[in-house]
C-alpha cells in the first residue's frame, strides 16, 4: 500500500467557533486506496487525541504501522480495494497541520499561546475545506473514536448531507466532569512544568529528554484510558526484578510501564498542541449552537452506527447509549453496539478483533 504525507495549504480565513480567525493554514493528510471516477467512494478517518494522519501501513524505516493499521488496508474491514480512505491530521496537531508552534504569519515566530483555542466543530470545518479542496462533496462513510469519534458526531449534526454513513467509537455527546477532570491533570502538569515556560520554549526543545509535566499528565490520560481489569490482567503485583521492595522508588511493573510509556511520548508530542486538543475534548457538547440536544440529534440524515465497549471509563457507554436512543424516538437510523470487553477506553485501538465485522457489515450495507 502506498503512503505518502500530502499537505493541502489554505490562504482563505477558516471563521473559527471563538469568533476569531485562521488564516493562513494547513492540513497534513493521507490517502489510501483510489478514487472512483464519481469520487463516491471516500471514507474520512478521523483520529483521536494522540493521533496523526497516519492511520495505516510502514513507511520506510518505521516498527510500528498506523495506529488503525489492522482495521483499514487491501481486504480489510475498511477495504482500501473498494474505498479510498483519507486520514487527516486535525488542525492544532503537532504532526503537520497547523498547530500554536506553528508560524503566526506573517511573522515566522510560532504562534504558541497566541494560537486560538479550537473546537470539534473548527476542526471537521477544516476538514470539509480539504475535502473540496480535493473535489469531494460527499462522503461515504466517516469514521473514528474517541476524539475521531467525536469529530464523526459533529460531521453528522453540522453537514447531515456530508456522509451516507457515520460510524462512532468510544465517543460521547459531551465531555463529562469525570473525563474533564482527568484532563486537568495534564493540563495543570504541563503549565507547572518550569521548563514550559508559559509556552515560551524553543521548538523541538523536547524531542531528547521530553517535558516531564506532559510526562506526568499522559500517566493520568494512561490510567484513563485502560480499566482495573486490563491492569490487573497485564501487570497484576508484579514488582520489577532489580527494584527492591523495601527502596523507596522501587516500581511495581505497571510503575514502570507508565515511565516507560508515558517519557517517549513527551519525546514526540508537543504540550503546546496537547494542551489544546485537551481544551478541545473538554469544550465538546453536540448540542452548542443549537436550541437543545434534541435539536442537534434530529438533524442526523445519515446511517448511524455507534460502538461502545463495556469497560470505558473515560465515555461511559451510556453516553453513546443516549444518542441511539434519541435517534430510535426520532426514527432516525441508528444502530447501537456495547462491546464486551476489559481493556478500557483503548479498545478501539486494540481489540480490533471484537468490533472489525461491524463497521465491514456497515460499511457493506450502504454500497
């Protein structure tokens, strides 16, 4: 499968949700598969927080394949044979669409807490604006949890022409105070961190050693993330072998993972851009900008497919269960998915195995 990071450059204003405006900017993208002559058989994947353009496949050089490798390629759930999928990075990203250290034109210093804060709806705004950059007025099928799950919701309320299909995973109709919560954990970590600076540090200045307060947030989000039983299952009371019990910083196995994880990623994530996809998690309601959540609901035309999994504590299934219920009153389409599992929020990234048929089936029924 060919890869290739393409960037689409914007000279037009993008009318932000705040009231404010950007101008200029850019969207780092992927594509996968090829156009139809009718260019009707497009499928945006939109990806969550810690995420990239980069969806699926290796390119040179790499260990590890896209972060939803398993589920899109040549006979897989989402068939890069029949469907041409686009992957975007969101805008405020670190990895190549335009974020706070990026350059505040027409200066060539970064933006960073210049950067205006973003939205859900901001960011599938810019995504549309790619889309018809491309010569795409109509999607398929969008697709994405989490985050991405949340940027599928608001395609469906905002553009309920847009897309045929939505297929939602792990997602919410608005942030709750528990998962804010969490988030504050970070947030506060990395503005207390003495070497952010209040934003004013260089670009790149973490690449080697990384920002121990986005260090410590991420081990908060980690926790978030899996559940007690996918913890009990992969670490249980484990104690690292050269660690003695009685040292003070000795570290259970699950200590150590968090370390380990949590201090590569500072390395490659940029706090500035984490700090405002977080605010952008946090401000997420479908319901903003119209009279009620009702409201927001009864605009969806398209084939909804929601998925939830039973150990999320991060977006409850209830959450998910909500809007399918809404759309049952309203005889909207709309099927509903609680998939049984003990991994957590993160099995949309790794039990693809419980819930791949789904979006194939979905996905099937709409050609």
């Amino acid at each position: 499968m060919k890869l290739e990071t393409k960037i689409e450059y914007f000279t037009t204003p993008l009318y932000l949700e705040s009231g404010r405006i950007l101008e200029p900017y850019q969207i780092a993208y992927e594509t996968y598969g090829e156009l139809n002559h009718d260019a009707s058989n497009v499928i945006l994947v939109c990806h969550a927080l810690s995420g990239s353009h980069h969806a699926a496949g290796l390119y040179e050089g790499d260990r590890k394949a896209g972060w939803w490798d398993e589920l899109i390629g040549d006979g897989k759930a989402i068939d890069t044979q029949k469907y041409c999928v686009i992957s975007t990075n969101v805008i405020g990203s670190c990895f190549g669409s335009t974020g706070p250290m990026s350059s505040n034109y027409p200066s060539d210093k970064p933006y960073r807490l210049k950067f205006p804060v973003l939205t859900i709806k901001d960011m599938i705004k810019a995504q549309k604006q790619l889309l018809s950059n491309l010569g795409i007025y109509h999607v398929k099928a969008i697709v994405g949890g989490s985050m991405g799950g949340m940027q599928a919701l608001q395609f469906a309320v905002d553009y309920p022409n847009f897309a045929e299909q939505i297929i939602s995973l792990a997602a919410t109709y608005a942030t709750q105070p528990w998962t804010i919560a969490f988030n504050k954990v970070a947030m506060e970590a990395i503005r207390r961190d003495p070497r952010f600076d209040n934003g004013q540090y260089e670009k790149d200045a973490f690449i080697e050693e990384g920002l121990d307060g986005l260090a410590i947030g991420r081990i908060a989000g980690h926790i978030s993330y899996l559940s007690p039983e996918s913890m009990n299952d992969k670490f249980g009371r484990n104690y690292v072998n050269n660690d003695g019990l009685f040292e003070l910083f000795g570290r259970y196995e699950v200590e150590r993972y968090m370390e380990y994880n949590t201090s590569n990623f500072s390395k490659l994530f940029d706090p500035m851009s984490y700090l405002y996809i977080v605010k952008a998690i946090n401000t997420f309601n479908l319901s903003r900008g119209y009279d009620s959540l009702y409201d927001a609901i009864i605009r969806i035309k398209a084939k909804m497919t929601l998925i939830s999994f039973s150990s999320d504590y991060l977006f409850f299934p209830k959450e998910m269960e909500h809007i399918h219920y809404m759309m049952q009153r309203n005889e909207q389409n709309s099927k509903y998915f609680e998939i049984d599992s003990n991994y957590g929020h993160d099995a949309f990234l790794v039990e693809l195995d419980k819930f791949d048929y789904i979006i194939k089936q979905a996905l099937e029924e709409s050609n």
